[in-house]
C-alpha cells in the first residue's frame, strides 16, 4: 500500500499513479454474472462482429471500475470519492492492456472539506482515449 | 430504411415515469462475487461497496422497457455513467432501487440516426438515506 496522500502534497497538474489492467473475455463473464448486464457484445464474439464491433469488447462500467480503483488506490484510507463520472468514448478490446490516468485539475475548499476535482481517461495500447471523465475527491489534511 | 419514428410513442410516454423501488440486498457474497469481477484486490471492499457498485443494482424494470420499445434502430451501447456518493453502501444494507427517463435526444451519427436515452437513478438505504445518485446514457443506433 503507497503512503497516505494528504490535501497539501497535491496541486493542479499533480499526477495519479497509472494503473494498468488486462481484461480477458473470463473477465468479463465474470462481470456479466457480478453486474447483470449479460449483453451479447461482452462475450459472444459472432454476435459482436454481427453487430458491427471489431470483436468483444470490455464493459463501459468495467474500464470506469478499473478508473475507480485507480482513484481509490491513491486516495488510501484517509481520502474519499464524492462523485465519479466516465463517457464511453471509445471501445477496449479484451486481451488488449487498459491505461488509467488521472490528473488534479484543481484544488479548493468546499464547507470545510479538503477538495479536489482530477481529470481521468482509459487509453487503449495504441494511445486512444476510450474513456475520459472526471471525479470530486476529499483528502486528509497534514494540519 | 423505415419511416417508422426513432423516438416512438412508446418510447415517449416513458419519459418522467418512476420505476421501481427495486430493493436489493447488499450480501457478502454479492459484494465479494462483484469485486472479483473488477478484479480490485483493496481489503476495504470486504466491508464497503467498492465506486462502481452501483452498476450491480440495475433498475431492470426501467431498462428491459427502454431496450425492448420499439424503435427502428437495433444496436445498444453504453454511453456515459454519473455516480454522486452521499452515504457509504455497505454489507448489510438493503438498497432501494428508482429510476426514471429524464430525456430523450434523436442525432445524426456516423452510423446514421442514433437516440441518445437518458436516464437517473436513486439508491435509498434502509435508513431511508439516499446513498447514490446516478445517471446514465445509454445509445441505440
């Protein structure tokens, strides 16, 4: 487990650790059965190419899963997550690797909590941005 | 392609209706099943719900009326999540469940016409607490 992050370390521009995870179609079953969206493009690759997809491709809630973990990763024990948001922008393809990324875009002081508000997007490996969307977090205070 | 309407009637008189309660409880094991799927090893999510949870406490009555509607256009996609927490989801909660339409957006894509369908959702506690607010998009095209 990294060190708690506290609100004075952090500034606009400061970098979330990335996180990169490698979805398999298992994965993704395992996912359908967790979640309950057992639509066909997640695991039957003929249904998928008959519905004009590439192949089978990773749930829009399981990249954003994947960005949540990133998030809280970083923000340890100590931090909290108020609000998360994703737009599918792009499709990941299983057996493909999944960059997370986040960015701390501004940092303020909201009813007497320690805010931040942090960019974040999935990249596929050839750079693409598949989701991008952003997320209010509260840090503890070294004070 | 048909002259039959993107945004049917149908579709129309679902706008504003609330769905649900749909109550769902919050067991260990759904819990444990869920965070494996997403694959988060963090030990806090034996206890609480991990940030994606929510997208496990489907308003299915909502969402098999909005893909099922009649509509001349056949493939779905997800297109964005929106997740506000008020209150942690616990082990042992017991979560009720409403949604609703709120919106609906016919545009001209790529693919030709694509209806953008949006909708909120309310997760209550048993404390009578709104835990989560969520919204999401979903793309026919």
């Amino acid at each position: 487990m990294a060190e708690q992050v506290y609100y004075e370390d952090i500034e606009a521009g400061s970098e979330i650790p990335a996180l990169v995870k490698y979805p398999t179609t298992m994965q993704l079953v395992k996912y359908a059965g967790a979640s309950g969206d057992y639509y066909q493009i997640h695991y039957d690759k003929d249904f998928a190419v008959a519905n004009g997809l590439p192949g089978v491709i990773v749930h829009g809630w399981l990249t954003l899963s994947f960005l949540g973990q990133m998030l809280t990763d970083w923000l340890g024990e100590g931090g909290a997550l108020l609000k998360l948001s994703g737009s599918y922008r792009g499709m990941n393809k299983v057996h493909e690797d999944i960059i997370c990324n986040g960015k701390v875009t501004k940092k303020y002081v909201e009813e007497g909590k320690n805010c931040a508000r942090v960019e974040i997007w999935a990249e596929n490996p050839q750079g693409d941005k598949t989701v991008t969307g952003a997320a209010v977090v509260t840090l503890p205070s070294r004070g | 392609m048909t002259d039959e309407p993107v945004i049917s009637e149908e579709l129309q008189g679902l706008l504003n209706v609330e769905f649900g309660p749909e109550i769902y409880e919050v067991e260990k094991g759904f819990l444990k099943k869920f965070t494996e799927a997403i694959d988060d090893p963090n030990p806090a999510w034996r206890q609480v719900t991990p940030p994606t949870f929510p997208a496990a406490l489907v308003p299915t009555a909502l969402l098999h009326r909005l893909f099922n509607a009649r509509t001349p256009l056949t493939r779905l996609l997800n297109g964005a999540s929106e997740l506000e927490y008020l209150q942690p989801i616990k082990v042992g909660d017991v979560i009720s469940v409403t949604s609703r339409l709120t919106r609906l957006r016919q545009m001209e894509g790529k693919e030709g016409p694509t209806l953008f369908m949006f909708t909120e959702v309310t997760c209550t506690n048993q404390r009578g607490d709104v835990a989560v607010k969520g919204k999401n998009t979903y793309v026919k095209y």
